[in-house]
C-alpha cells in the first residue's frame, strides 16, 4: 500500500464538500428546517460529530453518516489519522428562495453556500467553497408546530 500523501488532501476537500451538498436528503432537510425555524446557518464538525444547531426530529446519523470518512479517505490516498479538523459551514439564502415554475410540483429551491475546511497534523489548512442550489418540500418548510423536526 502507497503511503498518504498529504497533497490529496486538496483535492479531497473539494470532492468531499461538493458529494455532501448533492446529497439531497441532508441539504434539503437542513434547509426546511432552517426555514422553519429562521436559522439560515449550520455549523457540522465531522470530527466531533455535532451539527450546530442540530435539527430536531432526525438523528446526528442521519446527516453525518452518509459515507465512512475512514474508509473514503484512505480509498483516495488520504490518511484519516492525519486529519485534526474538519468542518463545514452552510448558509441558505433565503432571499433566493423560489416556487418550482411546475405548477404541480411541491418542491421549492433556494441558494446556499458550503464552506468546508480540512486541517491536516501540521496545521495545513485546506479549504473549499461551494455554491448551489437546494430543493426541499415546500409543505415540510412551513412553520407550524406539527412540522416534520417537532
């Protein structure tokens, strides 16, 4: 087996921010919930397995073991022993939120910004910006005291 290099650290940054976002159940519920309760902001430590503020009415498993990061990065090259930090931040604009243009569809988007950043043992930090586009249910993101995260 090859040793890890710590230059596919900078690459790994990018595609484990951009595969997290695309994975529509986490992002779309982080928004409905957002949404409801007015927090446009989310702060996950991978490491630490916390989500700040941690939607209520689904598991911290739900969102955080979407992938093995043990085995996904040692299958790229990376050493996950060599990882002190690892955090992603998520900002939903809810500004840019708009109806689906289909008059049938129940589904609502809006933009957001993931910023993730690895720190390796040396204190390296790697860092990536992503912005997209999320939808969720329309009828999950109205407020109301029987919502889904009640």
């Amino acid at each position: 087996m090859k040793p890890a290099k710590y230059k596919n650290l900078r690459g790994a940054v990018h595609s484990f921010t951009e595969g997290f976002t695309s994975v529509l159940w986490t992002i779309g519920d982080l928004a409905e919930f957002g949404i409801q309760k007015g927090m446009p902001e989310f702060a996950i430590d991978f490491l630490n397995r916390t989500i700040t503020p941690l939607p209520t009415g689904k598991s911290l498993e739900y969102f955080l073991d979407f992938r093995n990061l043990q085995e996904w990065f040692d299958s790229i090259g990376c050493s996950f022993s060599r990882i002190r930090k690892m955090e992603m931040h998520v900002w939903f604009d809810f500004k840019s939120r708009e109806q689906s243009k289909y008059e049938k569809s129940t589904e609502d988007n809006m933009r957001f910004t993931a910023t993730t950043e690895i720190v390796d043992e040396r204190g390296k930090i790697y860092s990536c910006r992503h912005e997209s586009v999320c939808f969720f249910f329309r009828l999950a993101a109205i407020s109301n005291a029987n919502g889904p995260f009640e």
